[in-house]
C-alpha cells in the first residue's frame, strides 16, 4: 500500500510536494476510508481538486513517470533521454534534476524508494528499509558511486557494473533475480493508471475478465445497478466474417473498434401502457453513451484491482459521468462492506465530488497554482476552521480554501464583434 508520494522540480511542480495517504487523527469514516497495514492507518481514497490548469494531471503524471521508469528504464540505450521535465519558469529550477519519491508497504514491511533524474542521466538513487524510529539503507547511489547493502538487497553483487547511468538500479535488479527488487517491481506492475479520457485501452482487460464467471456476474451487476437504462451485458467472440462486418465501423470509432470482441448491452422493449414485453439487444460501440462505455471499460480494471488489493491512479475521473456515479465508483473503494486493501489516488472538476459524506478532510487536495506559475497543493484538514460537517463545495466556491479559478467575463471580448 502506498505511504506517500513525492515529486518536485517535474513540469508544473516546483517546490516537491507531498500527497500523504497516511491518515491523520481526525474521527470521520474511521470504519470505512481508514485501512491499517503494518501498525499505520492509510487512507483508501485521495482526491485532487482544483481548477483547469492548476497541475491535478502533472501531479499524476508526475506518478506515472516515476512508476515508468521503474517498469521501463532497463529498456533504454545508453543514449536514451529520461521522459522527465524540469519546471521550466524559473532561470534555477531549469538547471537541476527531477525529484520523485513513494513509501510503501510489502508484506507488512515499509520501504522509502526515490531518485533524482537529469533527462540523460540518474543523479542519485535510494532504497531505505523503514521502521518505527529509524531507517536503512538497503542502497545507496550517487551517480555511479553504489553503496549496497548486500544482506538486505540479497543476490546484487556485481550488479552495479551492469547498471548504465540513465537506468535505475532497482529495475536492473529485478531483471537479476535480486528478491527484494522483484517484490517493488511487482508491486508497481500491477497498479492501474487509467485516464478518463482515454479509457478504451482498458475494454480488452473488463472482456478478458468477463470470461470469469465470478467477474461476469460483478460487472454485469455493477453495469445494471448504475442507471445506465441495461439489464445486463454480453461479450461475443466474433468469428472471421463477424470480424469483416465490424470493420465497417472502425473509421467511425478508431480508437474503440476491437475486431475480435462485440459488447452487447440489452434492454427492455415496453408496449405503451408501461409494461415489459420483452428484449433486445444493442451495441454497446454504437448505441450506447459515452459515459455507458468509459464505465464499461475501466470497471474491469476497478474491479480486479479491488478484489486483488491494488494501487489505482484515475485522471479524469468524473469525465462523462454523472456525480453520483464518480461518487459510486470512489465508494467501492471507501467500503466497509467490500473488504480490500485497495487504495484510489483521483483527480476531478467535479465539486460536487467534494463531499464530508463521502470523504474524510484528510481524503482532499486543493491544488493551484501560486504566483509564480507553480503548482501547489494544500490538505483540506490544514485548515483549522473546517470542521467534519463543513460544507466543502460550498465554501470552496466562495474561495474560502484557494483554488478557485478567476474567469473573467469572455463575453467582453466579443462584444459587437470587437477584439
């Protein structure tokens, strides 16, 4: 589960800012938001908030660089420029690295792991074993310079040889059979990062787990109880001349179109006195709202990652979908009922979403920009006069906790056709 995590000096980001998942001593939704893994209590649940432009999406993609990295840097050449960009509105800040840095817990244990990063090459690298009082090592890299704790960071000798100055040590290690770092590797693999205007990537992975019997009857409850207006769904192999149909669509819907699969979507026919007579069929890449299919697609990915205990990361996540289905989805996490270690790290416009019914104080980051351009971001529990029975949105939009963006009247500037 995730402790924390950090990024400084990264697009938007100026100074490093911290979004903390470890939960503060607050009483609200202590049953269902709070987890407790390893003697901490964790938050399930983190939402950004703020206006367009203020950096909700470069914090998260602040997150998906550094998880990237992870999973991918051992792919590179040795001339191979590192996906990091410092903040680019200050003569200083230009000049030096990007910071990235989590906390986590692994089999009940906690690891602080982090870099700094050059777009050519990792000026320093560190893996700490964290305990109650203390930390250590269990690595330590400054350029290409390694102190290595081999009792802890078992089967790593030599390694550092194999490690090129744009790679980090952690994936080299993994790919070495090294257990500690295949354990970090995996527990970054198999989190979800999913934007919500670019969701079509996950339909493959909700059809793949409505071969699972247990998984068909989740989605289709979740797609029925939704008021999406369906009863329920079906995924139908297509075969070969099935395939040359469908083809006929995919100029309509490029980047949705999937020849092997078509998802049906059925609903009731009713005769004019209301009453049901009957079914039929849709398809769901032509006949269905935009918002029916981004649910369809990324709730395979919500799903497994809720039964399996994983990380979530959702841009976007109220894009074409009504309020009270963003606030369902953010439920499935914060839930009594469902017991899970899953944790949901989202970014939305929606204020409505900003709720003390739905989320703990400590649960919401205003994020804004300061004057300097930068982006920053404040815990809405720093805020001494918001009680748990405040009215979040309400005042947020009376500009009580910043973060509000200042529109000025546009129609000014077509007034009669006038610049």
């Amino acid at each position: 589960m995730l402790v924390y995590f950090k990024a400084g000096n990264y697009k938007s980001i100026k100074d490093p800012i911290v979004i903390n998942f470890e939960a503060t001593s607050i009483s609200e939704h202590q049953e269902t938001n709070v987890i407790e893994k390893s003697k901490t209590k964790l938050l399930k649940t983190i939402l950004l908030y703020g206006a367009n432009a203020s950096g909700k999406s470069k914090i998260l993609d602040a997150f998906v660089t550094y998880r990237a990295l992870i999973l991918r840097s051992t792919s590179y050449h040795s001339t191979t420029l590192l996906p990091v960009e410092p903040f680019k509105l200050n003569t200083e800040t230009v000049k030096l690295p990007s910071l990235f840095e989590s906390e986590f817990v692994i089999r009940n244990k906690r690891y602080r792991y982090g870099f700094e990063a050059y777009r050519g090459l990792i000026k320093s690298e560190w893996l700490l074993e964290v305990k109650s009082t203390t930390e250590s090592p269990v690595y330590l890299r400054i350029g290409q310079d390694f102190q290595v704790n081999y009792k802890k960071f078992q089967n790593s000798e030599g390694l550092e040889n194999k490690c090129n100055e744009n790679v980090l040590f952690v994936s080299v290690a993994d790919q070495w059979n090294v257990p500690l770092a295949k354990e970090i590797y995996r527990w970054f693999y198999e989190m979800f990062t999913i934007h919500g205007l670019n969701d079509t990537d996950y339909k493959t992975r909700t059809n793949k787990l409505f071969e699972i019997p247990e998984y068909r009857t989740m989605i289709n409850n979740l797609m029925s109880h939704a008021d999406l207006g369906i009863n329920s769904v079906n995924v139908i192999k297509l075969v070969e001349d099935q395939r040359e149909k469908q083809e006929g669509q995919a100029s309509l819907y490029p980047t949705e179109f999937d020849n092997k699969n078509r998802v049906v979507t059925n609903h009731y026919v009713y005769n004019n006195e209301g009453e049901i007579t009957g079914e039929t069929s849709f398809d769901m890449l032509t006949h269905e709202s935009e918002g029916t299919k981004k649910f369809y697609n990324i709730i395979g990915a919500i799903l497994f990652a809720i039964r399996k205990g994983q990380f979530v990361v959702i841009d976007e996540i109220d894009a074409r979908f009504h309020t009270l289905l963003t606030k369902a989805i953010m439920g499935l996490f914060n839930s009594e009922t469902v017991k899970s270690g899953a944790q949901l790290l989202a970014a939305s416009h929606d204020i409505a979403v900003v709720d003390h019914e739905l989320l703990r104080r400590d649960q919401i980051y205003i994020v804004e920009k300061d004057n300097l351009a930068a982006t920053r971001v404040v815990n809405l529990v720093e805020y001494k006069t918001v009680r748990k029975d405040t009215p979040f949105g309400k005042n947020y939009l009376e500009g009580k906790y910043g973060g509000i963006p200042f529109i000025e009247n546009l129609e000014n500037f077509l007034k009669n056709g006038e610049e």
